[in-house]
C-alpha cells in the first residue's frame, strides 16, 4: 500500500461550500433538490458501488435516497435506506467532543502534559517530547506526533491481526518527527488514539462507553456504535465497499481492521444519527462556545499533511475547520466534514446554525484517495443544495 493510501486509513478531508439556496436563519424550508436523482448520478460514475443519503431540517427528515448496489457488478440489491456505515474520521470530532466535556468538568486541563496525563508514554519512550506536548496540541493535531499509518506498517487486507491503541501508538516513535510541539498543524491519527486512552483513564470506563452516554444516548444516536469486538463488522444489511489489490483488482474490504479505528476513526453510524450529531454540535448543545472553537483549532496555513493527495483540501482528522469553495455562490457557508478509509467515504454537510444536514455514505470500487471522488461529492450535495444552478 503506499504512503497516501495509509495516511488516509482514518483519514479526513473537509470543505466548505458556499450555497445560495441556504439562507441561515431562513423562516421556512429552503428549496432543494431530489435526494434521490443525485444519488442515482452519483452511482452511475464507476468509482462508486452504492450510495444512501438523508437530508434533515430542523431534525425532521425531508428526503432521502439509495442508489447503486450493495455489492460491486450490480449484486445485492440496494442498500437499505437507513442502513449504517462507516464515518470515518467524523470520529474525532466525538472523541474530542469527550475530551473537551471532561475539560469543562475540571477533570482535564488544555495545558496539561502527555507525559503527566499517560506516563507510560514517558517512561516507556513511546512518545518523544511527551514531556512538551498539551493536551490542547493533540487536540488540534499541533502536537507534532507522527501519523502511525505508514505504508510499511498498515495492510489494508490484514483483517485478522488486532492492535490495542497503545502498539498503534509505538509504531509512530519509530517515525520521524516532522514539527516542534505546537509548531504547526500536522494531521495524525496517533494524536487521536491517545486522546482514547485518555478519556478511557480518566472516566474510568471504556470509550465505546462514555461516546454512548456523552454524545449518542443525549443526541439521540440510538444506532450509534463504536465497535468494542474485533474485527467489528457493521450491523445489519449495509453496503459493501472495495479497494485494488496489488493486481489493481477490486477486493471486498467491508470487514476491514478496525483495530486501526478507536477513537480516531472507528464510530458506525447512520445518516439519521450524523445528522443529529452535528446538529447537536453546531447549536452549542455538547459543548459551549469557547470549547467548540479549541476543537475548531487555530488557523491552518500549512502544508498538505504527509500523504495527503494533492487533490485533497487540507483538513484535520477531527474537523476543525473547513477549507473553502464555491460550487453554487453566494451565501452562507455550508461546512462538510468527510471520513475515509478503503472502501468508503462518508461526508456530512451540515449548516452554520445547524438547521440543516444531508448525510451521504458512498461505498467505492477504486481506493478511497482516488483524487476524481471528492468532485463527485460535492457535485451530489449542490444537486441537493443548489437545484436552480
């Protein structure tokens, strides 16, 4: 596998569009397109198995949409409207939702050290610097950390060796170190599974735990999980996602190794959950403001990360901040914030006041990275969003 393939594992990308049908603080439903007409374009491109997608007002759902297969070549019939799926790297904006909520009760601090925090990291070697780094920096991926996927160390079709988070973590002290401790922003999923075993040691209860009784059980997340059992496969009828083998030949990935996963990548939800959740995050009602804008991160102005194909925004693995665009004009700015890993790509657009969301999860037949999939994505939400351009 190379280096942008790993990279991308539990990776994110996210954009921001600006939408002239979207007005913020609109009195009545905005005028939309059919959900389903854009998914049905959205499978005919042959990167794409199958597609589902929900929009919501105002938490009510308005439209929504299956297309494609569940299975590559036209098998299995269509995905289940309502089915779950992977959301990637959204992941993160949850864990660092958890670990923010444990800040605003006292129990953390920003400024405290990794080396304070989870000493055996310090005293076993397994983070350089753990001595320097804040809870703040893995936070925001300024910490400086390598990214433990690395083309020599991830196989995408190892669906049978388990990595507890803490082996995932001492892979990356074998990585060169890029940046000094809050330097610049450098994306990394290590900083992400730290952050796991962090809210693990100071709840006292497992992640999978605490995301229920913080974010889904409060949001409404009731088909909501974090897989807790290797190798963690998705609940019920769901669509089935391929990447090229080493021949280039597409290969089932849906098991995957969710080991890779935890707190920076690992979350199996629904578009009627996402929605809720971002819903939820947008409106203030996980976090205040001055919490929200640490996980929304400082300004970015540095290099792709590592990895990152050159087609990709720059974006961070816990959806800080969002890269703009403009495929319809005007305003405001509608935020997306898109997991990936082989096999899929799941995005989620979501409004500056939270109103509304369209949720969409499209399972692939090329790798995940493939540069040509995000202009595909964002051509299905202005088909949504923007239906008069």
């Amino acid at each position: 596998m190379n280096r942008a393939t790993a990279a991308g594992l539990a990776g994110l990308a996210c954009a921001m569009l600006t939408l002239s049908t979207l007005p913020a603080a609109a009195a009545s439903r905005p005028q939309l397109g059919d959900v389903q007409k854009a998914l049905d374009t959205l499978a005919k491109s042959p990167q794409v198995v199958g597609a589902i997608g929900e929009v919501y007002v105002d938490g009510r759902r308005v439209d929504r949409g299956s297309a494609g297969t569940r299975l590559l070549n036209g098998r299995g019939g269509k995905i289940p409207n309502g089915a779950r799926f992977r959301v990637g790297s959204q992941t993160k904006q949850m864990t660092g939702v958890v670990v923010l909520q444990l800040v605003k009760e006292g129990k953390l601090k920003l400024d405290d050290r990794l080396s304070d925090l989870l000493p055996q990291v310090a005293e076993k070697d397994l983070v350089e610097r753990a001595g320097e780094i804040t809870l703040q920096q893995l936070v925001q991926h300024t910490s400086g950390i390598p990214n433990f996927f690395d083309d020599k160390l991830v196989d995408t079709f190892d669906f049978t060796t388990h990595y507890p988070p803490m082996e995932l973590v001492k892979k990356s002290r074998t990585l060169p170190r890029a940046q000094e401790p809050g330097e610049r922003f450098s994306y990394s999923n290590t900083n992400y599974m730290l952050l796991g075993l962090i809210v693990e040691k100071y709840t006292g209860h497992s992640l999978a735990a605490e995301f229920e009784r913080r974010v889904f059980d409060p949001v409404g997340m009731d088909d909501s999980y974090l897989p807790t059992r290797f190798p963690g496969g998705i609940k019920g009828p769901h669509g089935h996602g391929y990447f090229p083998d080493s021949t280039g030949k597409p290969r089932d990935v849906d098991r995957l190794n969710m080991s890779y996963g935890y707190a920076a990548g690992g979350v199996i939800s629904t578009a009627h959950d996402i929605s809720a959740f971002q819903r939820a995050f947008a409106q203030n009602r996980l976090l205040p403001e001055e919490l929200k804008k640490v996980l929304m991160g400082p300004p970015r102005s540095a290099p792709q990360p590592s990895g990152q194909p050159s087609g990709q925004p720059s974006g961070g693995g816990d959806g800080q901040q969002q890269q703009p665009a403009k495929p319809c004009g005007g305003e405001p700015a509608v935020m997306s914030l898109k997991g990936s890993a082989p096999g899929f790509n799941a995005v989620t657009f979501t409004s500056p006041d939270g109103r509304m969301q369209f949720a969409l999860s499209a399972t692939l037949a090329v790798s995940n990275l493939d540069e040509s999939l995000d202009p595909l994505l964002v051509k299905a939400a202005e088909a949504v969003f923007c239906p008069q351009k």
